[in-house]
C-alpha cells in the first residue's frame, strides 16, 4: 500500500513529461465520460434519484388491470378506493383527478391546474405547510368551498402574503377560501396550483390513487393482498369486479416512460462512443509504449518483476483517466446546462433535479477507473513482452512502431470515423426533415395569425347564447384595432389542438361512394375561412344569418371528403347527420367545400373534416388577421378581449409561436444527435492527429532521408496528407454504410428522413475528410520542416 503514493507521483511525472500524448488522451477521456456523464446524469434524475418526499421509496400508486373471464365490466373508482382501503398492506390511500380551470386571485385570472383530493394527500405525502393548513375531515364529509393553493400561485396572486388565509379564490366562477398555501417547490400530482375537496359521490373522468405501503411491505405482498382484496369486495357489493387492484412505485408512475427511453438510448451511444474512444485511445498506447521499450527494459534488466511493471503503467493509465474524468465532470456541466437550456424538462416534471450528485460522481469515477483498464491493460501487459538482449541492443535510430501496432491503431481511428459519419448523417437527415417539416403548407396562411385562447367554464357560460354572445362582442372589439383585417373563432386550432372530436357520418338517401365514414369536427364562428386564409373551392362560408338561425344548420366539408364520397357529383345541397356530435339529431346541409388542413403532422395523408357552427364548444381560439406582424397588435387584442369578461385567463401567441412550438420536439431530437455526432467526430479528429503526430515522430528518419535525397518539403507534406487520407477512406467507406442503417431506422419514425439521401452522405463523406485533413496538418508542417541533418545525426 505503501507503493501507491509513490507509483502515482511517477505517473503523474510520466504525464507531465509526455505533454502531448498526455493532452490528447486527457482531451478524449473528458469528451467521452463528460458526454456519458451528462445523459447518465438526466437518466439519474429521472430514474434513480429519490422523490422529493419524505421515505419515498414506500410511496406507491395503484393502479388496475382486467382480470380474465369476468363477465362485469363495473368498477367505479369508488370501487377502487373500496380496495385500496380494505387491506392493510396499504395505508392512507387517497384518490385525486386533475383538471385545467380558469382561476382567479387577487392579482387577475390565469388558466391553472386544479387536483381534487378524497383524503389528506398532504400528510401522506409529509408535505408541511408554508401558512395554514390541509384539508379537515369533516371538509371532505361535507364537500367544502375550500382550497390549498401552491407555494408559486401564492407568490403570484397573493404577492406571498400570510393575510391570503381566508381571502377567496375563484376556480370556473365558485368561491374558494383558502385555507392553506403548499410547501415551495410542491406540485404533486403534476404541476397543480390548487387543491379543492372531491366530491366522491360524482364520477370523475379519470382518477389516479396513492398510498403508503406499510414497514415490511413489498410491493409484491402488497399486490398478493390487494388482488384478494379485490375479489371480497367484488362479493362483498353482490357482483365480480372486471379490474384487479396492484400497485406500482410512485417514481415509476410519475417517470415519464418516453423521456426515459430516449435518454437510456443516447446513454447507450454515448458508451458506445466512449468504448471506440477507449480503442482508439489503446491503439495510441501501444505506440507510445513502443517509443519506452528501452526504458521497460531497462527496469526489467535491474530486478522489476513482469506485475510491478504493468501496475506502473496501469497507473499511468489511471492517472490519465482520473484528470480526463475530471475535466469529464466539467464538461457534463455544460452539457446538463445546455440540455436543460434547450431540451427542458417534461411538462408536469418540475420535480425533477439534473444537477451532479454522489450517485453521479461514482458512476463519472467507475467510468474512469473502466477505461483506465480498458486502453491501458492489454497495451501494459504488451508492452512488458520484450527480447531484452535485442531492446538493449538497439540504437534510438531503429526504435519505432511494429507494423501490427500501427496497423491496429489506424483500424481503431477508421472504426471511429465510420461511427462519426453514421451519427453526423443521421443527425443531418432529421435536421433537413425538420426544416421540410417546418415549411410544409399546414392549407392555410399562417403568417400575420395571432390567437387567443380561452375556455368559457363556469354557470354564466352555461348556455350557448352566453357564450356566442361572448365571441361576437369579443370578436366585434378586437375587429376594430387598426391593424386588423378580420376576426373568427375555432374550437380547434390546426396543429395546435390535436384532439380533436370524431363523429360518424350518415348520408341522407343513397349512399355515396366511400368507406371509412367518419369524420373530424371543428367548430368555427364568423368567416373562419377568410380569416386563415382556408381556400373555399365551391360554394360559401357561414354567414351570420346562418349562426343566427340554428333551425337548419349549415355545414363545410374539405376536399378529401368530396373526393371519396361524391367525386362524380357536386355535393352543395347535400345532407347528412353526425350521431357522435352536438347535432346528433339534425341533418346538417353542405353549404361550401374547403381545402384541406393539417390538424396533427404535417404532411399526414388528409382526413374528412367537418366544419360546424361554433355554439357548443367551451374551448375558443379567436383568431386574428392582422395587415403585418401579428405580434404587433397582440397587447391590443389581448385587452379587447378581456373588456368582454376580465375573469377569464387569456392565453395569447402568434401562430408562427403556435408553429414553432409543435416542430420543437423534431429540433431537439436533431439537436441531440447532432450533439452526438459533434462529440464524435471531435474525437475522431484527435484519433486521426495522435495516428499522424506518432507516425511523424517514429519515422522521422525516413522523411529526413526523404528530404536529403531531394525530395520537396510539399511532397513530404502530401506524403502525410495522402497517408491520413487513406485513413480516412476506410471510415467513410464502413461510416456509409452505418449511416444507411441509421437513417433507414429514422425513416420509419421521422417523416421526411430518406433512408439514403446522396446529398447527406456525400455532405458527411466530405466533412470527415476535412477533419481528417484539418487533424494532419500540423503533423504534417512538422514533417515537411524536419532539419535532415540534425535527425540523421541523432
């Protein structure tokens, strides 16, 4: 043990004798574990690192799957509940369902998330009060007009004041008191604001449970009892009940899956980068080691046994990998700081924490310590297997590399370019699909669109008088800003709403050609059409006498549709009804066809859509035209519309913002693999400069006898040039044919990815030459300036 110090003390003076070797290797190492570091660091923080309440690992949610051959189809969450508070094996279940409102406070209104809780989720959860407190008992036996907002909505409305105790705050138009404000930071069940009491006896449309599994309890045990638990209260109530009750880990529940399985598959690129990296970084050891033959020998000469030597040159090797993984933590920094800068976190995942913590630091520490074993031991243990007699006998001119070694080394560097190229292409096709993806025609015009957004919730919007009413005066102030040019109304933006409703459809007399009857519903008030810039290809829009008039309803239908069902006959005129729709019983009369729109993705194959009179639909985009930049009366018709009902949060963008948005996600998966393929290809740059700076050192004799015979210094140069090119040649080669594997994957996931598109290739094919050129040039200078003299004298 007492060697340890002192081996450690020589490594670190072999590192500091070596500079440029030592640099490059450092270099590497830092690139590669940083890179690693940084998506173990995100997958730690997503799957690893505990929750954010006390003994979390207890915590669970339950959750229910069918159960084979039963013929019931009941189970109410009530039912579930019944279950979960049946069996000890779980304690203090408490049921919550979420939703989005319209709330209130003090300082205006804003669109928040609301959870309605049957129990006391605070204390199952250990979270103590800033001020006040939770929900009492008989509050939820009596449904109380009483809330808990979060620490932040506090801070906004409330501007953190312990005198808001008390004071209302309105959800869809009913007065809550508050009666406490969460710990900061306190979110659960995603991202929610306010806490009311659930009514048990209603139905809500989707509820979620939480517990507390019992000391000794196993998750295992707890499902054991909880499926009995089951069938007795299935018996219990006088019927079987189709759904099991289990339970999972609450981490597992709150984990968003997808993001968890995009982050472990960049880990895994990221190691597999690192351990090309570590190859490439061994072939450049057995080099190095081959210019220290002499001095391997020698200790072997003067009594150092075969393990002393290969424990010093591991340690070397530790020592490189210990500072490359230093300088890794930093870079991991940077990349966890642009990661969260660009990428974010998910929506409802405020909880989660990317910084660098122990679990981090030992993996960034096992990370170095593999590597160290990784490039450093075969080469070690290579480099002790010497002919002593021969190694002492020769002269510093003959030392040099054996042709195995180089031979190995440049197939390590080439497998590291053919790994740069098929990353660097991959990421290039997703960003040349993204900007196809961008410029797709969504069907309308969507530049100089401003829209604003609110939901009518609430008695006082109750009846659709109240809210058409709303959406022409609404529409009538905004319509007189200067700078407009026309105002409608949605239910559903294109692109930006994506759940939109579907109905079947029914033709009146015979039917028309065509399968696959049904259809989108959109509904729109006032010359939508005009208002987008929705081409209208045969007959009119809606007029006002028409929404004035709802005894006859009128209708649009797009293209597609008039396509498939009536491509012989002109379909103006025509009926038909929509059972799964507000007008379920009312046949609707096609007044115009409209051209097409994207309401999902881009370049989707078009599907029926239907245009219906606004009246039923609580959730309202006015659209805006405006004569030049949206944004430029944005404040303006923000104002206007909340003169109408200064109660209703507003939630106002353009639409290039709306646009923007929904390509973001195609953004970052391009920039993350971009960012892969940057790591990559830098590290191939150093590979290609280490091969030629050795090959330069070790064959200095040859080009100086090169130069003496007469050659020119630029020959030399091309000399070099020529050799890393060949290099080179071999990555691109086998980095063509990975890069087609790669994007012939994307093509099935992204649209507009080609499998194999010439111009991505030859563009990736060029830029790795580049590299390898740019990473030879200064080997090569150094080459072609040698002093023939002096090196032949040495």
């Amino acid at each position: 043990m007492n060697t340890i110090p002192s081996d450690f003390t020589c490594a670190f003076r072999q590192i500091a004798r070596h500079r440029a070797f030592s640099a490059t290797v450092i270099v590497t190492l830092a690139l590669g574990i940083g890179a690693t570091t940084t998506f173990f660091s995100i997958l730690n923080a997503l799957t690893f690192r505990p929750l954010a309440f006390p003994d979390s690992d207890r915590l669970v949610a339950v959750r229910t799957f069918e159960r084979p051959q039963t013929s019931s189809s009941e189970a109410s969450y009530s039912s579930v509940l019944d279950v979960a508070r049946s069996t000890p094996a779980l304690r203090s279940a408490v049921a919550f369902t979420s939703r989005e409102v319209n709330a209130a406070g003090a300082e205006g209104a804003e669109r928040a998330l609301s959870s309605a809780v049957s129990g006391d989720l605070f204390d199952l959860l250990g979270a103590s009060f800033s001020i006040g407190r939770p929900f009492l008992a008989e509050e939820h036996r009596s449904h109380a007009a009483v809330a808990v907002i979060s620490h932040r909505f506090w801070t906004r409305h409330y501007a953190a004041d312990p005198q808001a105790i008390g004071r209302p705050v309105v959800i869809d138009g009913r007065a809550l008191d508050i009666v406490g404000v969460a710990p900061e930071g306190f979110g659960f069940p995603r991202d929610t604001d306010i806490w009311v009491v659930m009514d048990e006896s209603a139905t809500p449309p989707s509820v979620g449970v939480v517990g507390r599994l019992p000391d000794g309890v196993s998750v295992a045990q707890a499902n054991a009892a909880l499926a009995a638990a089951s069938i007795d209260v299935g018996s219990a109530q006088g019927r079987q009940l189709s759904l099991s009750v289990g339970v999972i880990r609450l981490r597992e529940w709150m984990t968003p899956a997808k993001q968890q399985r995009l982050i472990t598959a960049m880990l895994f690129a990221t190691v597999l980068i690192l351990l090309i990296a570590c190859a490439n970084l061994a072939g450049l050891l057995v080099a190095h080691l081959g210019s220290r033959r002499q001095e391997i020998a020698v200790r072997t000469a003067l009594g150092a046994c075969r393990s002393r030597i290969v424990t010093l040159l591991l340690m070397e090797s530790l020592a490189l990998a210990l500072v490359g993984g230093a300088f890794g933590i930093l870079v991991a920094q940077w990349g966890i700081a642009l990661f969260a800068a660009t990428l974010g976190k998910p929506d409802g995942q405020g909880w989660l924490n990317f910084a660098i913590d122990g679990r981090v630091l030992l993996f960034t520490f096992g990370a170095s310590l593999a590597t160290a074993l990784l490039f450093g031991l075969v080469p070690s243990i290579g480099a002790t297997r010497l002919d002593l007699r021969g190694v002492l006998q020769e002269n510093v001119r003959t030392v040099g590399v054996a042709p195995r070694g180089r031979r190995l080394r440049v197939i390590l560097v080439a497998t590291q370019m053919a790994v740069s190229l098929g990353f660097i292409a991959a990421a290039s096709a997703v960003v040349v699909s993204t900007r196809a993806f961008e410029t797709l025609g969504p069907g309308f015009a969507r530049e100089q669109l401003a829209v604003l957004h609110v939901t009518l919730a609430g008695t006082a919007y109750d009846s659709a008088a109240a809210r058409m009413a709303f959406v022409d005066r609404a529409s009538t102030h905004v319509g007189a800003i200067p700078g407009v040019v026309r105002v409608s109304a949605t239910s559903h933006l294109p692109l930006a709403d994506r759940d939109v409703p579907y109905s079947r459809v029914e033709f009146e007399g015979a039917e028309p050609n065509g399968a696959g009857r049904a259809a989108s519903l959109r509904f729109v008030a006032g010359d939508y059409p005009g208002t987008v810039g929705l081409p209208i290809r045969r007959g009119r829009s809606f007029s006002a006498a028409d929404a004035a008039d709802p005894r006859t309803p009128l209708v649009l239908v797009n293209e597609t549709m008039v396509r498939r069902y009536w491509p012989d006959a002109d379909p103006l005129g025509k009926r038909l009804r929509l059972p799964d729709s507000p007008y379920r019983d009312a046949w609707l009369t096609i007044a115009g066809v409209v051209g097409d729109v994207s309401q999902r993705n881009p370049g989707d194959d078009p599907e029926n859509q239907v245009y219906l009179p606004l009246a039923h639909s609580r959730d309202i985009s006015v659209v805006v035209r405006a004569s030049h930049d949206a944004a430029s009366i944005m404040m303006s018709a923000r104002r206007a519309v909340a003169s109408v009902d200064s109660t209703i949060p507003i939630n106002a963008r353009t639409f290039d913002d709306v646009h923007a948005w929904y390509v973001r996600d195609r953004t970052l998966q391009g920039f993350v693999l971009g960012s892969l393929g940057l790591v990559a290809l830098v590290l191939a740059a150093l590979g290609v400069y280490a091969v030629m700076a050795l090959l330069v050192s070790h064959e200095r004799r040859e080009f100086a006898i090169r130069i003496a015979l007469g050659s020119s210094n630029q020959a030399v140069q091309r000399l070099v040039l020529g050799r890393s090119l060949r290099v080179a040649a071999g990555g691109i080669v086998a980095g063509l044919m990975l890069a087609s594997v790669m994007t012939s994957l994307l093509s099935r996931i992204f649209f507009g990815v080609r499998p194999f598109d010439p111009r991505i290739m030859m563009g990736a094919a060029l830029l790795l030459a580049a590299t390898a050129l740019f990473a030879s040039w200064w080997p090569a200078r150094r080459a072609m300036n040698l002093d023939p003299m002096a090196v032949l004298r040495t």
